[in-house]
C-alpha cells in the first residue's frame, strides 16, 4: 500500500507546480493578462502587474510545493495547512491589489 502521506504530498506537489507554472506566465514572460483582476483598461502598466502579481504568484506556487514536500516527509498536521492556507489568502488578496494598480506611480 501507497502511504496516503506520500498521495497527498504528491498532489500538493502538482498543484504548486501549476501555480509556479502560471506565476511564471505572468512574471516571467509578461502574460498579465491571465490575471483575472487585471483590466487593461485601467491604465495600470502591464510591466508592473505582470513584476509583482506574478512574483506573488510564485511566491505561493513555492509555498505549496514546499508543503507539499514537508506533507510527503512528515505526514499531515493540521496547524501546517491552517498556516498555509492563511498564507495563501493573504497571499491572494495581495497579488489582487497588486493587479488592479494599488502602489503603481506613472
């Protein structure tokens, strides 16, 4: 039997990879228009989303590979999805003001 740890490290793993994936899109290679509160009629420079909501993007991409990784190694612990997920909404919310302009000076 497959230790349920290592199935759901595993899929935490994939999930953060598709987040680092799509961080990458946008702040990589300057796609800030996958963002989906980004409007590019806002006259918010595009360099600016794509810097800094793909940099938080990442940031959360790293933030559940890195779970994941520590759920496959150490097993389930309640206190450190609690802390993920708070992470992730702050996370969440940051990236939204940041790609609707909050901070961006012409």
């Amino acid at each position: 039997m497959v230790d349920p740890n290592y199935v759901s490290g595993g899929v935490w793993l994939v999930c953060g990879l598709v987040i680092c994936y799509l961080g990458y899109l946008i702040g990589i290679r300057g796609r800030a228009d996958l963002h989906t509160d980004y409007d590019e009629d806002s006259g918010v420079d595009p360099a600016y989303v794509s810097r800094w909501a793909g940099g938080t993007a990442l940031a959360m991409g790293l933030l559940v590979v890195g779970y994941g990784i520590r759920e496959a190694i150490y097993g389930f612990q309640p206190y450190a999805l609690g802390a993920l997920l708070v992470a992730l909404l702050v996370l969440s919310y940051v990236t939204r003001l940041f790609a609707r302009g909050y901070g961006y000076r012409e």
